[in-house]
C-alpha cells in the first residue's frame, strides 16, 4: 500500500499545483482537504483513516491553519510545519523571544502594552524605527515611525483596532542594502537562496512588488539559516535575513512559503524538495 500525502489548503495558488503535480509524477496519492469545507469533532476518540500518511499545511489563513494543524495532531497525525513551529514563526514577538533565546542575531526589538509606554520604548530605541503586527504577512500593517508625533498619532488610532494590534512590537530600522535574503530550508538542508529587493523604502515582499534575484548560500548563510530553522522546530521553511555592517541579522521565519519567486530566481525544483522531505517524515 503506497504513501498519501494530505494537503491542506484554503486557496489552490502555483505552490500547491506544483506540489501536487510533483507527488502524482512519483505515484503518490494526494488527498486535498479544503480547511473552509472542513468540520472536525474535537472529541473524537479516533482520527479519521483518509487524510493521509502525513499532511501538509499550506493555508493562508494563519489562524485558520495554526488552529487545523492543533486539532490534526490531536487526532494523530505529522503535520508539516507543526503547531509548535506555526505558532513560534507565525507570532513576531515569539519568533524574537527564540531567536534572541538561541542568541542568534536578530533586530533589536521592544514590546509595550499602552500608546504612553510605547513613545517610552521610542525614547530607548531611537527614530526611525518600525512597528509590526503580532502576527501578519506581505509587509501589511508595517510602519515607519520617523518621529514622536508621528508615533503617537498612530499608537493613538491602534487604540481603537482589534486587541492584538495593542500589542505595540517596536522594532529598530536597520541599515542596510535595499534588498533582504531568504534562503528556503528543507529539513536539514538549505536548498535556495535569493536577494528579494525593496519596492518601497521598507517591503521586499515578491508578492507585492518586489524584485528577485538568486544569491549564493555561503557557509555563513548556511549555518545561520539552518541554526535558525533548528531554533523554531524545523520543518519547511523560508528564513528571511538582512546584511548589516555589523553582519547577517534573522529578522523572520516563514512557515508556509511562498517560492514561486524563489524558482524562477534560481531553477531549484523546491516542490521535488518538499515532496521528498514530506515521504520522509511518513516512513517515520
């Protein structure tokens, strides 16, 4: 009896086509689980037989997946990337705690909980600086903040936002080239890497704009990248870094990665990557 992948999903993009093309042309079945079709008895004493020997999460949603991937390893199931590894890379403030944790080189980063304790952690870190969203994608919601007045006129609208955006992450403005560095991590190997360049002053997002370029992973990038993807509990992920004068700092790690940017950059097969990591983790 040959292996199934499960793929959930909540929208079919070019990243799950490639995937799900990759598996068939090995003869892999592929059971596709719609997450906004889905119901799931939480206090079911057994897991369901069909969803697959391992499943692999690709939602959009973060809440949506973070909760699924929870209820499926309830159930029994591998779920590739984890609860455990959403959670910590989906949330800004956990992925610093960890990073900062494993010391590895990450932006300077304040949390406050008010507006008034907000301008007082400006008052620590300096101007320009940036606030981010807990929990976000695409460089949404991010925002420069070039002096006091500004910042308080922003803290001062949050004030009125949903609770998660009281939770005012202040992060330094680093210097550095208009471009970042992802490099896409398969388990314990670093398959590709690109320059993603600005298309504003701050976002290097492919998906919104922004120019890709491959970049050579050298021993540095390597080991900073698989170090960082070991910190948050390994998997299938895209770990998102900046070169700074005082070298490389990891500012992000990604869970369910976007790549089509990545191959057309490089020409690395990711989808044979991903396919192959995932029937390694069922024959576990």
């Amino acid at each position: 009896m040959g292996i199934t992948i499960g793929l959930l999903y909540d929208q079919i993009r070019w990243e799950e086509k490639t995937v799900l093309e990759t598996a068939k042309s090995r003869g892999l079945d592929v059971n596709l689980i719609d997450a906004k079709a889905s119901i799931f008895e939480l206090t079911a004493k057994e897991k369901i037989p069909t969803l697959g020997d391992v499943i692999l999460q690709r939602c959009v949603s973060y809440f949506r997946g973070l909760h699924l991937s929870a209820v499926l390893e309830n159930m029994g199931y591998t779920v590739v990337n984890s609860y455990n590894v959403a959670e910590v890379c989906g949330n800004k403030l956990l992925s610093t705690l960890i990073l900062s944790k494993a010391k590895i080189p990450t932006p300077k980063t304040y949390v406050a909980f008010t507006p008034e304790s907000a301008v007082n952690a400006l008052d620590k870190l300096g101007y320009p600086a940036l606030l981010k969203p807990l929990v976000g994608s695409w460089g949404r919601l991010i925002i420069p903040l070039k002096d006091k007045d500004t910042a308080e006129a922003i803290f001062e609208e949050r004030e009125y936002m949903f609770p998660l955006y009281q939770v005012y992450y202040i992060q330094e403005m680093v210097k550095r080239p208009p471009r970042d560095i992802r490099i896409f991590v398969v388990g314990e190997e670093a398959v590709a890497g690109m320059y993603r360049y600005s298309f504003q002053e701050i976002k290097t997002n492919i998906a919104r704009g922004g120019k890709a370029e491959p970049c050579k992973i050298t021993d540095e990038l390597r080991e900073l990248s698989l170090k960082a993807a070991e910190t948050v509990g390994g998997g299938i992920l895209g770990v998102d870094m900046m070169e700074t004068e005082s070298g490389i700092l990891v500012h992000e790690i990604n869970h369910t990665v976007e790549f089509r940017g990545l191959v057309s950059a490089t020409g690395v097969n990711i989808p044979k990557n991903i396919v192959g990591y995932l029937l390694r983790k069922a024959k576990k």
